[in-house]
C-alpha cells in the first residue's frame, strides 16, 4: 500500500527520495509528503493528492539541500487524505520525524496517554502517535551513537498491530532508523550510501544489492559507521543479502501509454521465466525452492488454497488441475475469511498461499494460523525477499518481474503456471502420474507462452470492440468448469479498471438467477470451454449463449479455433489457439485483460492507478 522511501548518503537526499516515489506510485496513494534533515533542523513538505502537486509545492518553497531523508505516498486508513494527514508527521517538539505503513492497533489508547501529558494533535493519524512517543523515548535516551535506534526499539515495543516506521531527527544529519513488523521493508545498499524502501522499485535505479529484514526487527543506517540490525530488544541479528534480478528499466513504460499494457505483452516472457528449469535431465519436474521432503507431501491429505483478490481466481482454478491430477481434496478459501472459521488443519494439511508481492496482510495472517495449527505452508510469490515466502515452509517464485499497474495481469497468468507446476509436481512425488505423463503435461506448458503471443497479435477488434462498449453500464460474464473463475476474474478487471458494474457467473446458474439482468443489449462475454471438455460441458454453455441471445444480449464469445457450434449464436467471436481443458485460462483470460484496459482506457480512466485500490494491501 503505502509507498516508504529514505536515504542516507552523498547524494542530495530530495533527488533520491522524490525519484523513489515515482517508482512507488504504482502501489496506489492519495498524499505524498518528505522530510530531510539540514543544519540541524527537520524541514518537512506534504500534500494530498498525487504527486504531482508535492513537486509545486517544492518548486514554490524549496527543501533545503540534504543527505539524509525520507519519502513516503499514503493511501488513508486513519483519517481522510487531506495536506494535514499526509506524512511525513513531525514530533512536537521537532526532533523527529516519522512515516508510517500501516495501522497501529491501539493508537487510541497511546494517543490518550499522549494527550494527557499535554501533547497536541495535529492530524487524525495513528503514524502521529509514534511521531509523539518516538520524541519522548529519543529525549529519555543518553546522547550518543545509536540513540536513534534504541528509542525506536522502545516505542517499537509498546506498538500493537502491523507497522513499518521510518524515522530520522534532527541532530542526526547521517542516520536513519526503521522498524518492522508485518509491513515490508528492505534496505538497499549502496557505494557509500543506503536506501530504505517499502519494495526495492525504491531504489533499483541506484543499487540492485538488497538486505531483508525480519519480523520485529530495527534496522539502523549511519552514513559513516554502515548497517545495524537488532530485534525490538537490542540483540544483534545479521541481515539476509540478495541480488534483485531486475532493472530500472524493467520497470519503465518501453514506449507503452500504460505499464498495463507493458505487461500484458510482457505475458509470454514472463510464463517461460516461470517455467525455466522445472525439468529434470529424466523428463521429471524439479521444484528446487520447495523446501518439504518427498515423504512430506506424500503425507498430505487435504489441500486449502488461500488468496485475495486476483491471486484467489488463480486458487479457483488451481483447484480444477489439482483435484485432477492428484485425487487429494482441494479447498479454496479467501485469506481474509480463512482464519475466522477456524479452519480444520493439522500436520498433514498442505496450506498453499498465493501473493504477488509476498506482503498481502490477510494471506499474511492467514499463513501465520495455519502455522500455528501446525499445517505446512507453500507460498507462491513474486517478491523475492517479501515476508509471505520467508514465513513459509516451502516457496515457487512467479518470476514474473516487476508489475507496476495496479490490476495484475502477468501476475496472474505466471500465478496459475505456478499452480500447475505445484500440483504436477505432487502428483508426480505421490506416483499418482509417471514421469512420461508429468513430461507430456510440461510440454502443453511449454507451448503456453506462444498460445498467449498469438492471442496477444490478435487483439486490435477487441480493442475496437472494448471502445464500443465504453458507455456500457452492465456486463456479464459467464463461465463453466476452468471458465467460471476466468469470468470472475474478467469482471474483477473490468471493474477495477473501467468502474463499470460487472458481475461473473457459472454458467449453469443462469436460470437460477442471474438471467433476470439480462436485458436489450446487455453485453454478456462467454468463456466457452473446448468442445473436447469433459461431459459435453461445451453443448451446455452453447445453449446458455442461445438463452442470453433470446432475451436481447449482445454475445461476446471466446472460443477456441475450429469451435464451430458457437458461430450463430455469436455477435463478436474472439478465437484463441487450442488448449488442453485445464491449461485453457492462460490463453482466455488475455482478450478480458484487453477488454478491461481498453474500454478504461476509452472513457478517460487512469489504466494504471485505479481509484481508491492499492498495489499491495498491506492491512488487514
């Protein structure tokens, strides 16, 4: 969610940090604030809305030239987004400066101990009550090398609920210090300097070498004397180092109005990236990151998918090819849901979580029960480094590299070709399928990433369809067997992106319901399973095209080539290459990316940064 950036170093620290954020925009925000630290004095500038308007304020009323600062875009919890919620928040008394990712549970009750010793509240945040405990921790440390630090591992411990806190003061010209809990943060390490960041898109232009931090740990940067980690305690902890295996120019447009629309013909690449050497010497796949033994997951009973959002869709599906291939049950639950069921889990349940960025709080907390119910727990991940995979018992990297919009598309896609992988790679572990079965399923896999270039060279009528149906106030969507998740995921992005009403169904429910919406005109887009689909599945979901059809619905028909029962009943056709039943919803699911990007696009929407959403929710 929120976007944290800070630096120590030679550089001036405004450049940097203001540069970060930029790179952070895509995480979704609606206040953007910095403070630097020059001749003893914090100065600090903030305002709501994009960033766009921080820089005229400080083109009209420059920072002073600094080495050390912080950065930070706010997406609201506590308080509207307005110039005074944004942060960063400014002790009392100024001596320390603070941002904030999060939400701190019992606020209300510091804030009240804070009021009672006579502090003024400037804003409606919970981050302004650490602004207020940090000044009064830092004012009760003895002056000298690591003040900072210990002040922050004192307030750190009396902090409930998940935060990551950046702060600097201002007699402390060379140092920053963070603490995390639950809420993501690394540190990127530089020539002589080091970079803070809630993701390293915050400073990839600069370094590539990185450092993770851990639970309730405090990180503190001193130009001169380096890097320090310790838990909330004080006890020293040495910092994981990794490389980040992108660019800046990974996450750069390339000549595209939208990163969206980057990464939708980025898909290709990025679902061979996923599948780069899953295959042994023998034909057998090889999943060298998941960390359980054979005997492990030959032990498994049951199996829970749990994701949010996007991520869950990919669970939906997961479930079909799973089930399938390994004959173990397979429960998809959504992460925010999940633990408040109470969930019956033991040592042989399999608990996959799925997260793009590896912070998703509810999946987070999900994962962190299903842990304590003594479940094993896969994670698959886009994030290098992120909190999800680190916490797991066993981890399949996407691969997928940086995704900047907001709505996820190669995300997605790598996300099923992980689930696939996951539930070959059980299958083949259990002796449920020989090696030369698991090989043949692979190849289909492998044939995947130039099925979704060849969808992708097709898409100009889609484009030409989506900007008919800009003015559209429903569209529906039906699906069956794979198709059905692909239809709620075709409406979750038409509405994030388009803001246009739009619901997915199962097909065989039509009569049960949802048919009653149907009116003259009303857009309704059909995934049509492959007529080689298990018990004549096919034949029933052409006859849902020919009821819509009857009552006045405009039929937009994705079907695959060769289809031909569904071409009288079709007003727009959308072909894509044959696909094994299972393997479908890689190729279907990129004409609604299109679509979706499309007819945004065509009423004047920002593609990239819906609004009101966030890139990584990072509260529950």
């Amino acid at each position: 969610m929120c976007g944290i950036v800070g630096y120590v170093g030679p550089q001036d620290a405004r450049d940097v940090i203001l540069e970060g954020l930029r790179r952070l925009e895509y995480r979704g925000y609606d206040s953007a604030g910095i403070a630097v630290v020059a001749d003893g004095l914090l100065s600090s500038v903030k305002k709501a809305g994009k960033l766009a308007n921080l820089e005229k304020v400080l083109a009209e009323h420059p920072l002073p030239a600094a080495t050390v600062g912080i950065g930070h875009t706010r997406w609201a919890t506590h308080g509207g987004p307005t110039d005074r919620n944004a942060h960063p928040h400014v002790s009392a008394d100024g001596s320390v400066a603070v941002i904030h990712n999060g939400i701190i549970e019992n606020f209300a009750a510091l804030r009240a101990e804070c009021e009672a010793q006579g502090v003024e509240f400037r804003s409606e945040t919970d981050t302004e009550v650490a602004a207020h405990l940090l000044a009064a921790a830092y004012a009760d440390t003895p002056e000298g090398p690591g003040r900072l630090a210990e002040a922050m591992r004192v307030i750190s411990r009396r902090l409930e609920g998940a935060f990551t806190l950046v702060a600097t003061a201002a007699t402390e010209p060379d140092t920053l210090v963070a603490a995390r809990r639950s809420s993501p943060l690394v540190v990127g390490v530089g020539d002589g300097e080091y970079f803070l960041g809630s993701d390293v898109a915050a400073f990839i232009a600069h370094t590539r070498e990185a450092r993770e931090l851990g639970q309730d740990q405090v990180v503190e940067i001193d130009r001169h004397r380096g890097l320090t980690v310790t838990d909330f305690f004080g006890a020293a902890v040495e910092p994981k180092a990794y490389t980040v295996d992108w660019d800046a120019a990974a996450a750069e447009k390339g000549g595209y109005d939208w990163f969206m629309l980057k990464e939708i013909a980025e898909q290709p690449q990025a679902i061979a990236d996923t599948l780069l050497g899953r295959l042994g010497s023998q034909g057998e796949l090889v999943l060298d990151e998941v960390r359980l033994s054979d005997q492990e997951l030959r032990d498994i009973d049951k199996i829970f998918v749990v994701a949010c959002g996007t991520a869950f869709h990919a669970g939906m599906i997961a479930k079909y090819a799973i089930e399938h291939w390994t004959r173990i049950p397979v429960e998809v639950e959504l992460a925010s849901e999940f633990r408040y069921r109470d969930p019956v889990l033991d040592r042989s349940t399999l608990v996959v979580v799925i997260s793009q960025s590896g912070e998703t709080m509810d999946t987070l907390m999900a994962l962190r029960h299903a842990k304590d119910q003594k479940a094993r727990v896969l994670a698959i991940c886009n994030a290098n480094g992120s909190t999800i995979p680190r916490e797991s018992d066993a981890v399949l990297y996407t691969h997928a590299g940086p995704e900047v919009a907001v709505a996820s598309t190669k995300g997605f896609l790598t996300q099923l070709v992980a689930c696939y992988l996951v539930g070959l790679f059980l299958a083949q572990v259990r002796g449920v399928k020989y090696e030369d079965e698991v090989s043949a399923v692979v190849d289909d896999l492998r044939r995947l990433p130039e099925a979704v270039a060849e969808v992708l060279a097709a898409m100009e009528p889609v484009r030409e369809l989506a900007r008919s149906l800009a003015d559209a106030d429903t569209i529906l969507f039906l699906g069956r067997h794979v198709g059905y998740p692909v239809a709620l995921e075709g409406a979750l992005k038409l509405k994030e992106l388009a803001y246009i009403h739009a619901e997915g169904f199962a097909a065989g429910e039509l009569k049960h319901g949802p048919i009653a919406v149907v009116d003259q005109g009303t857009p309704v887009i059909v995934i049509v399973p492959s007529p080689r689909s298990r018990e004549s599945v096919h034949g029933k979901v052409v006859s849902n095209i020919q009821e819509v059809r009857a009552r006045g619905a405009r039929t937009i028909v994705i079907a695959e080539e060769g289809d031909e029962d569904v071409v009288p009943y079709a007003d727009h056709l959308i072909r894509v290459p044959r696909t094994p039943t299972l393997l479908a919803p890689v190729v279907t699911t990129v004409p609604l990316q299109v679509l979706a990007c499309e007819i945004a696009a065509t009423r004047g929407l920002d593609v990239d940064q819906p609004r009101n959403l966030a890139k990584s929710v990072t509260v529950e």
